[in-house]
C-alpha cells in the first residue's frame, strides 16, 4: 500500500468515527454536550489535517505543485 492509499484509509477511518459519534451524540441525547464537543472537534480537527495529508500526497505523485 502506498502512501496516498495509507493516508485516504486514514482518513475514511476518521469519517467513520466522526459518524459514529455524531450518532452516538444523538441516540443519547446529548447534541450539545461539552465532552462530545470536545471530541468531535478533536475528531474534525484530526480529519482536517488528513484531508491536507491526502491533498499533499496525490500532488506529490502526480508532479503537482
């Protein structure tokens, strides 16, 4: 597995907890709660350096600047 395939599984794992939470968010009743929030930030935060991961190494293999 290459690098791009290593940080897209990455990032389709961390989707899939961002979801999971969000569900488990709403099937306990506490949309809002602080500690949740504090996870799913964490969780959106984590994903949105994935997402630049993804980004920087499909340009690295295709030559792009």
């Amino acid at each position: 597995m290459d690098d791009s395939e290593i940080v897209k599984r990455d990032h389709q794992r961390n989707k899939s907890e961002i979801v999971k939470l969000v569900k488990e968010m709403f099937n306990q009743g506490k949309w809002g709660d602080e500690e949740y929030k504090e996870k799913l930030q964490e969780l959106v935060t984590k994903d949105e350096e994935l997402v630049k991961n993804v980004i920087k190494k499909i340009k690295l293999e295709k030559g792009i600047k």
